[in-house]
C-alpha cells in the first residue's frame, strides 16, 4: 500500500444535487445555478484539474448535498525519491 498526499477543499456554500455532481467533471458542464445566477466560467476547470489528477494517477472525487456545501478529495500518489550515492537511508 503507497502512500498518498490528500488535498481537501471545503466549502459551506449552496452545495449541489446529486444529478449535478455526475455530471460536475464532464468538459464544458456548468451547474444550473452557476448558468442561472450568471457566474462566470467555461466549465472546463474541474474537468481540466481531473484530467491532471488521473494523469498522475491520482482521483478526484466531490461530496456535496443542496444547501449544506461542498468538499473536494484530490488524492495522489507520493513518489519514492531516488536514492543518492553516499547517503544512508
């Protein structure tokens, strides 16, 4: 089992419902509210930040419910530094 460094982002915002959350990481996906209170954006910045994650085969997941906020878990997987000649473990 490797070890993992963990990112948490939390927030106490307006949160969102279950069917926005599939859909959260998808390119171009803007929540209804975000459309509807005209909050800027493109919709390809959580789909961007899991595209790097997985890439460095690490997840990205999101937890959120209407009215109560939302979290944000980056897990990645920590890198064993090289050994260094002359140098004891």
């Amino acid at each position: 089992m490797g070890e993992r460094a963990v990112i948490e982002v939390a927030d106490t915002g307006m949160g969102m419902s279950a069917p926005e959350q599939e859909r959260l990481f998808e390119r171009f996906y803007r929540t209804e509210s975000s459309s509807t209170q005209a909050t800027p954006g493109t919709g390809l910045g959580l789909w961007i930040t899991k595209t790097i994650v997985e890439a460095h085969g690490g997840g990205i997941r999101v937890d959120s419910a209407t009215g109560q906020g939302t979290t944000f878990r980056i897990e990645l997987p920590l890198a064993k530094a090289p050994a260094v000649p002359g140098l004891a473990a």
